[in-house]
C-alpha cells in the first residue's frame, strides 16, 4: 500500500508522516468505551456503563437499527451519564449501543470564506472548495488573559447614520441591539453587516425562520459574501444544535483573529441561545432560578461574550454584534439585563419609534456606546450633547405640545428643539436600499441646512 503525502500539507518525507500518524493516535483511545441505554424520554436519554470514562461535553454515538445519532453528555451520575441528542426525536430503544466519541471540535480555514455551515461545522451550502485545517479547536474556549489583550482605540464607519452619530462604534467592540419582535433587529442587523474595514465576517443566525436564512444571505449580503461566513441553526432544529452555533461561529471568529485578521461577528439572537442552553440545563435537572432560566445560563452567556473582542497583542480583533430579542417588550427581563451589563454598550430600537416609521427605530435617549469618546472629535462630543438634550426636551414636552399648551416664543429652547429636532429625526433614517453613510456629520449638517 502507497501513501500519497501531497494531499496533507506540511508534510515534506515519510518520517514526517510517521511522526503525524503517531501523534494522533496517540490522542486515540485503544479501547473503544461503550455504554447501555437503559431510558428514553422526549427530552433525552440516559446510558449505564459510561459514567467512569466520559465527561461533560463528550460526545456519543447513539447506535440502534442500523442508523446513528449524535449526541452530548449533559450530566453525569455515578451510575449512568444523561444524553442529549443533537437531532430529534430520539431513535434509540432501551438496550441500543452508546459509544464514546471524546470532546467535539472543529477544524475552521480560510477556505470556509463564503460558505455557509451548521452548528456542528459541516458545510450546508455547496460544500466545493471546503478544506478543513490540522489543527482542531473547540467551540467552548476560554477569552484571552485580560491583561494579555489589547487596548481599544479605532473607532470605525457603520454606514448606519444614526450609530455613527449617537453611538460610534470601535474595532474589537461587543455591543447589544435590544428590541422586542418585528422591531427591526434583523434589518439594522444586515445594515451593520455591510461596515467596511474588516478581513472577515462570521454571521451565527440562531433560532430564526427557515425562511428568512437565503432572505438574510441573498438578498441582504448580495454578491458580497467571499468574505462572509454563516452559522445557521433555524427554529426547528434542536436545542442543542441552538445552543452550539453560537459557540461554533465565535470559535471561527477566534480562529480568523488569531491570524492577525480584523473579524466583524454578528449573532441574531443572543436570545435564542439563552432559550436553548435554559432546554438543555433543565433537561440536566437544574433547578431555574429567575424566569425558568437555571443558573449555568447566567454564567454561560458571560463566558460566550467575552471571547468577542480585541485579542492578545499582536493579534487582531472581533468586533461583536449581537442582537437581543426583549420579551414582552421588557428591557429589564433577566437575559436582557445580563447581557446590557456586560457589553460595551447598547442600541434600544423602540416600537413607538417604529410605528411612526423611523427606521432604524433607534431611541437615542436609551442607547449607549462605552467607547463613544475614541469615535468623536471635543467638538463633535460637545454638540451631540447638544442634539440629545434637543431631543430629550422635544420628548418631555410631546403631550403638552399635543393639548395645546405650547407658545412659540415663551421658551427659546423649547422653540430650537421643536423646529431641530423633526428635521433631525427625518435626517436619520435610512434603509438597507439607501446607500451607506460616509460622514454622518457633514450628512446631518446638511439636511439641516436644506
């Protein structure tokens, strides 16, 4: 038997391939560990046998009637080990084989640019031209030492208008979009998706509509997807499959940072996430502590965001968007107010906003950029002070303008803001068909000036 060696990069003889070869099997079991499932139900399945030999996070296969299935240790007990599958239902019967697989990982490269992949990292769009790197990571990573990564400073152009005036955003920053159902997210979502600046964009769609994926990709990207890599996980796909593809595209974006790459990461939704890890961590017996959410959820969605952000030094940068679906329109709900208190800043789109047809229906009084001051100049801070305080003035006073009480004349302020403010919020919209905003300053300065 001949070995052809061009098909494995880096490798320059055959003791080169040895010495490939031994290192992995040495990271191979010599025994293949097998279990019993000794229950099914709905939500998963137990198998006795396994509990020495695994841990949280590996990876079984699910034997029975001739067809397989893939699925995750989720809890571990001294006499049998809890399984959730990736797929549903589960096929296994009482009594099929259980086989241990070891830790899930990936193997992201450069060629994946331009195609799409699902939560486990298999390519589901055309999969031509798809080549899988040596080294494999794993979609649960730690974030780099704080006091190993770099500063931020460089700010950079949304082409959203609005942002780029109230809430500037910077290379490595990790900022939230909340808002309630049918606000908007999506559509200011693929705006952002546009910005200019970066090497590489992962984009993870969590829990949305079957639908609305080619929508998302085809007609919001366009012809510019070489550079764009896609994690899709629709709504009717399994909780573990939600729960992983946000995981798997920031461990795609970390690899592409470790390059030295500038990466644009953007979520949509942070939310279904949180839905999914809570099925999972209820599944495992945990007891839910605030709105049906167990405790890991809270620790989970810290440890995921920290991974955006700028790398150690030396390396690049991710840039983290994500979205958070508000339910019920509450902006204190517990996933909301978690993930506000640990991104660098956030954007409230506002259903008021949006049924007077503002798009993006941003409220500017709600929304906050922690790193705004490396966006504007002394002279641009001081007048966007200006702009907020006109609008938090034309605000306060809507029902006393509305029954009549207003007097042109009696309040200068009042009269500045009611002849500014209109003009500005009608300066500020845009849609994904408008063009790009270049210089959201001069833009403004000259609407107001028309």
């Amino acid at each position: 038997m001949t070995t052809d060696t061009r098909a494995a990069p880096g490798i320059k003889s055959l003791s080169d391939l040895a010495e490939r070869v031994s290192a992995a099997a040495a990271n191979q079991p010599l025994v293949q560990v097998g279990g019993t499932v000794s229950q099914v139900t709905p939500a998963f399945c137990s198998v006795s046998g396994l509990s020495p030999f695994v841990r949280l996070g590996d990876r079984i296969n699910l034997a029975s009637g001739g067809r397989s299935q893939l699925g995750e240790v989720i809890r571990l007990d001294e006499s049998q080990v809890t399984i959730k599958t990736f797929d549903e239902p589960i096929t296994a019967g009482l009594g099929a084989r259980a086989w241990q697989i070891g830790p899930g990982t990936i193997n992201p490269d450069p060629s994946w640019k331009g195609h799409i992949f699902n939560a486990l990292g298999s390519p589901i769009s055309d999969g031509a031209g798809v080549s899988y790197g040596h080294q494999p990571v794993f979609p649960d990573r730690n974030a780099p030492a704080a006091l190993q990564r770099q500063r931020i400073s460089t700010p950079f152009k949304s082409g959203v208008r609005l942002i780029d005036l109230f809430t500037p955003l910077c290379y490595g920053q990790r900022i939230g979009i909340f808002a309630g159902s049918g606000v908007g997210k999506s559509t200011l979502l693929a705006m952002l998706a546009r910005a200019k600046g970066f090497d590489t964009v992962v984009i993870a769609l969590v829990g949305e509509r079957g639908r609305e994926v080619r929508e998302f990709l085809e007609d919001t990207l366009g012809h510019n997807r070489e550079n764009v890599i896609a994690v899709v996980s629709t709504g009717d796909e399994s909780p573990m499959m939600r729960r992983l593809a946000p995981k798997t595209a920031t461990c795609i974006a970390e690899y592409f940072r470790d390059r030295g790459e500038r990466v644009l990461l953007i979520v949509d939704s942070i939310t279904r996430f949180a839905h999914a890890a809570r099925e999972v961590a209820l599944a495992a017996g945990e007891p839910p502590v605030a709105r049906g959410y167990t405790p890991s959820v809270f620790s989970g969605l810290p440890n995921l965001l920290e991974r955006a952000g700028p790398g150690i030094e030396g390396a690049g940068s991710i840039t983290g968007i994500y979205s958070v679906l508000v339910d019920g329109d509450d902006h204190n709900d517990p996933i909301a107010d978690s993930i506000r208190g640990t991104l660098d800043g956030h954007i409230v789109l506002d259903r008021a906003i949006a049924d007077q047809a503002r798009y993006p229906a941003v409220n500017v009084l709600s929304s906050i950029s922690r790193l705004s001051q490396h966006g504007w100049t002394a002279e641009q801070r001081n007048l966007v002070s200006k702009l907020r305080a006109l609008i938090a003035r034309f605000e306060d006073t809507r029902d006393l303008r509305l029954m009549g009480g207003y007097r042109s004349g009696a309040d200068p302020e009042l009269d500045k803001a009611v002849e500014i403010v209109p003009k500005l919020f009608e300066a500020m919209k845009q849609s994904p068909r408008d063009p790009a905003s270049v210089d959201a300053f001069q833009e403004m300065a000259r609407a107001l000036q028309s």
